[in-house]
C-alpha cells in the first residue's frame, strides 16, 4: 500500500511509540519514525531548522523507496506541525493530524508563565499557515475533551481551510487515549481503506 512517515509528539524515544505501528503494518502499510534530537539513539540539540531538516531529509530517503503518492505524512500532537511543515514543501499522497494545535504559539499561550521564553523564541510552528500550501488530502483527528491540545484548535484549522480539510471529531477523547475510543479506529481505517484515492493508486 505504501509508507506511514510518523511524527511523533515531543515525549519519549520511539521505544515508548512503537506500539502504534501495529495499526499500520497489519494493515498492509510499511512504518517508519524518527527520534527527535535528544531522544533514544539521536544526539544533538533540538531546533525548529533541525527537527525540519531531519524531517525532510528522513522524506527524501523515502522517496528514494516509494513513489510520494504512497507516502502517508502522519503527525501526532507536537509533530502535527512537523508534518505539515513537510507536506508543505513535498507531494505525499495524503497528510493525517491527530490532535494537532493551530500554530505552536497559541498553543502554548495560556502556560506563558511555566514556559520558558528560549522556547518562545526557538519555535515558531505555524501549522495554519503550512497547510496553505499542501497539495494533498488533509484529515485531521481530535478528541473533543482534549485539554492539553484544545479541540478548538483543529476547528479553527478546518474553518481556515474548510475546502482542503476532514475533521473527524472523537467525542469524549482527551489528548492521550483516544486508541481507547472505537471512533479513532473507525476514522483511520475509512481515512486508509476505504478510500484509498487519498493515498495514490
């Protein structure tokens, strides 16, 4: 069928992700992610211009093994704006947000007093501003009782760019389990197979 490119969020080494990758492989999809500096086996410090240069590097080696059109873009949470920085600048076949932010600083805007002004200043994520340009199918996943990342936000998303983005709304998800709501399952399954023109033939 292709490749899953995964984003992750910005916890953990993909030693604590990898079981996510059981949804794509029994399926029939090939599976990759990435350590973000700092993480597991990745050394060197992180920043905004890194994380998107490995992010692209890590793309551009994958198209050297699948045509784009079967390149799946997946971003979970702080890798959401990654992955659509990437599609941006790319043709994959079809880009998934599952609980993404609106741009990094409204995000992070009501904890302006715990964060500290370094990462103000070292990230500008702008995901509202990225998916101007991405070419392909965009869905996006959230749970509605989402407290860390507003449900709000992928609503302001989809209302930006109404024309170029699904919203599957999970009710009752918050941030961290929404593999525990059968809806997630029943959204990725029908955003993977049932229609499969998102993906490239």
């Amino acid at each position: 069928r292709g490749v899953v490119f995964y984003l992750k969020g910005n916890s953990k080494s993909i030693k604590g992700w990898g079981k996510f990758a059981k949804d794509f492989v029994g399926n029939g999809y090939d599976f990759f992610m990435m350590d973000y500096r700092g993480f597991g086996k990745s050394r060197g410090k992180r920043s905004q211009t890194k994380v998107f240069n490995d992010a692209q590097y890590i793309y551009k080696w994958l198209t050297l093994e699948y045509p784009e059109q079967k390149i799946v873009l997946y971003g979970r949470s702080w890798g959401s704006g990654v992955a659509a920085r990437i599609a941006s600048w790319n043709k994959p076949g079809l880009l998934i947000l599952d609980s993404p932010y609106f741009s990094f600083y409204y995000n992070v805007n009501r904890y302006l007093f715990f964060i500290p002004l370094r990462w103000l200043l070292r990230y500008d994520i702008r995901t509202d501003q990225y998916l101007q340009t991405v070419a392909c199918p965009i869905h996006i996943m959230h749970g509605t009782k989402d407290r860390l990342i507003s449900f709000v936000q992928s609503e302001m998303l989809k209302d930006l760019y109404p024309d170029k983005i699904v919203l599957h709304n999970i009710d009752g998800a918050r941030h961290n389990n929404l593999p525990d709501f059968p809806a997630f399952f029943e959204a990725l399954y029908n955003i993977l197979y049932v229609e499969p023109e998102n993906v490239g033939k």
